[in-house]
C-alpha cells in the first residue's frame, strides 16, 4: 500500500510554503523550482557543499520545505511502521540528530496519531541541528500541527549543535543525560568527518557513543541518501558496529555476516516503496523533470537486544533488486546469511507451490525451501517446479 501524508499535515506544509492554493502555488512555483534543482546538485554532483548550513539560506531552506520535507517525512514514517513498538508505559523519549527542519519530529507525530496504542503516549523529542533558521523553523511546524489538534502529548526540546564536531565524551550533557527509546540521524551520517583519515571509523567511534544512550529496547534508525556512494558507506559502517558487538541489525539485513553487497564495487544496496506524493510535490516534479514517484533510500534500524525483523534461517531471505521479467523465466537478487544469490523460476516451472515468485519485489522477505545450483559454490540459482516459496513479510 503506498505511503502518502495526512490531509492535515499536506496542507500545513502547503501553507507554509505560501502555497495554499492553485494561485500562490503558480506564483511560487519558479522560485521553489529553482531552489530544488540547487538541492539537487548539492546533493548528487556538488556534495562538498554539505559542509555550509544550506538550511541558512532562505531560497533553499523554503525549497526544502516545500519539496523534500514531505518526501523525508514519508520515509521516516515508513521506517517507524516497520520498527518495534516502543516499550509500554512510561514517558516516550526520542533523539533527533540534525533534525533540520522538522522531518523525524513531523513523522513521528504523523505516525503516533495514527498508531491507537500510542495516541495518549507522553513524552519529548529532543532536536539537534547546527542551523538556528532550521530550528526555529522546526519550532513553528511543530507548533502549527500541534495547533490543528494532531498528536500526543510530545515536548519538543530544541539544541543547537553540530554533531560532526562531536567526538568521544563530547556529546552535550543535555543530550547525554538521559537514554532514548528512539535515536533518529536522518540524511546526516553521510555528512560527518570527511575529512578524516578513515571517515567511516569515526563514525562508527560516534555511533557506539550514541547507542549507548539508548534503552535496551531502543531503537537506532539511520536513514541515508540511495546514492551508490552513500549507500556502501553505510555498509561498511554496518560492518564495523555489528563486528565489535555494539548493536544488532534489526531490519533491513537478515544476518550480522560482512555485507555480500560490498564484496564487487559495483554493487549496493536501498530499498523503494511506493508513495502518493503531495499536490506541491507533483507540481515541481512536472516543472524540473524530477520523478519522485517513490521513496528511495538506504537505511538501518539497530537494536541491542538482539531482535530481529523476522525469526533468521538460512531459506529466508530478502529480495534487493527489482522482479526482472526475462525470456521464459524471473529472476531476482536476494540476500541473507549465505550470500547475495541472483535466483530465478523458468516461467515453464511455474506452479501453485513456488507461484509467490511472480508477487516479489525489492524490500520483500521471502522464503524458499528449494533452491538448485548448477555450482555448488554459487551461481545462478533455480526454483524448481516443486519448491515452496512465500512471502514471509511484506513492505
């Protein structure tokens, strides 16, 4: 089912784009436009200039806003679905780390209206973003969604701060005071210490610091760009955390083995849902050529209580890449705790047991309890008419 954004929240975020009708919007149009194609470079081909606080700018932050703000929201909502409940009784308390605008704040209080078992949840966010033009904007969103009667009873807490000047017992006391049931860094890990030697250790320096602040049945969502570069970052900082025994992966990952998507350079991994993108974003989308007509991103969800998104076994699997319809036969790559195996069904093999095939798609889990490989070591691996095939858990 496509994520998409209350009708409350689409005509906020509308109105605080001075954008509430056909009229303005046709007014604002060019100026928004061109603040999201200077977004875009900034964050494809120009991405040294992440180092400035772009949110400063006025142009770019309302560009933000207008457009990927509602997107960002999405895919936050679409990982707090997915992730455990948070512990019952007792105050709900979340970490938001270079909050930006609101993103995490916004989703979370989309996700907990509509989430019965949470409605009267009581609680706090606490906010961390360098930009002071960022959180007062964060404060206003905020206020103003509170203000149409949406949401629990949530404190937002606003910090100014740079995480990336953070580093071993230099996390604020206010922030270190206390553990979270939810700490969210949402487009930001990418952004940290590029300059370092090994940028990837000192993330995951920062990363053990922080999981530490967490409940022992807390959560870690980590949201990243699904560019080929950030994504294989975020890898290999999965590989190091999870090898030191700092946390577990609850989902995407079926394993805590090295990452088979690192093994050929070539390769990545991130994860597509379907959305039904806001009137504001559709328009801009027509205007500069853009697509956004899905939610793509890299990401991780870690625990330290060993929970995991379903039970592992070895005939479990998740499907990374998209249903590739060839002659006579489907073929998928998947992944689990025995590799990354490319996995096809002859379309003359089709049959009631294995027909499950034919419903795959990227992000879902699966299971097979037949698989023939010409290789023992590995290669193409075939569904024969016999096998059993489900999906344990979709997206």
């Amino acid at each position: 089912m496509p994520s998409s954004l209350s009708t409350s929240l689409v005509t906020l975020l509308a109105q605080a784009s001075g954008a509430s009708d056909p009229g303005a919007l046709d007014a604002r149009l060019p100026h928004l436009c061109r603040g999201v194609e200077a977004l875009s470079q900034l964050f494809t081909r120009e991405r040294q200039g992440l180092r400035s606080s772009y949110l400063d700018q006025e142009q770019l932050r309302a560009a933000y806003l207008a457009y990927y703000l509602p997107v960002n929201i999405a895919k936050v909502r679409v990982l707090l679905e997915e992730m455990p409940l948070p512990r019952a009784g007792g105050p709900l308390r979340v970490l938001d780390l270079g909050g930006g605008i609101g993103t995490t704040g916004l989703a979370l209080l989309e996700w907990l209206q509509s989430t019965q078992a949470l409605r009267e949840v009581k609680g706090e966010v606490v906010a961390v973003e360098r930009s002071v033009q960022a959180l007062a904007e964060y404060e206003r969103l905020w206020a103003s969604y509170r203000a149409i009667g949406k949401g629990p009873s949530l404190r937002l807490v606003t910090v100014k701060g740079d995480i990336g000047g953070w580093g071993a017992g230099k996390v604020p006391a206010s922030v270190a005071e206390r553990t979270y049931d939810l700490i969210v860094l949402g487009n930001v890990v990418n952004e940290l210490f590029p300059d370092a030697r090994d940028p990837i250790e000192r993330r995951a320096h920062l990363l053990r610091e922080l999981i530490g602040l967490l409940d022992q049945q807390g959560t870690m969502m980590i949201l990243e760009p699904a560019l080929r570069e950030t994504s294989r970052a975020l890898l290999q900082l999965r590989n190091r955390l999870v090898a030191d025994g700092a946390c577990n992966v609850y989902s995407p990952c079926l394993h805590e083995h090295p990452c088979p998507a690192l093994v050929k350079e070539e390769d990545w991994c991130h994860e597509e849902r379907p959305w039904e993108p806001p009137p504001i974003v559709a328009a801009i989308d027509q205007r500069v050529g853009f697509i956004k007509d899905a939610l793509k991103f890299s990401y991780l969800l870690l625990r330290k209580d060993g929970r995991t998104i379903v039970p592992r076994s070895p005939d479990v699997y998740r499907v990374v890449s998209e249903l590739r319809v060839m002659k006579g036969e489907k073929r998928a790559w998947l992944c689990n705790e025995t590799g990354r195996p490319e996995v096809g069904r002859q379309d003359r093999l089709k049959s009631e047991s294995n027909a499950a095939v034919d419903d795959w798609y990227r992000g879902a889990i699966v299971r097979i309890d037949h698989i023939v490989r010409k290789n023992q070591g590995g290669g193409l691996g075939r569904i024969p008419v016999d096998a059993t095939v489900q999906i344990v858990r979709p997206v």
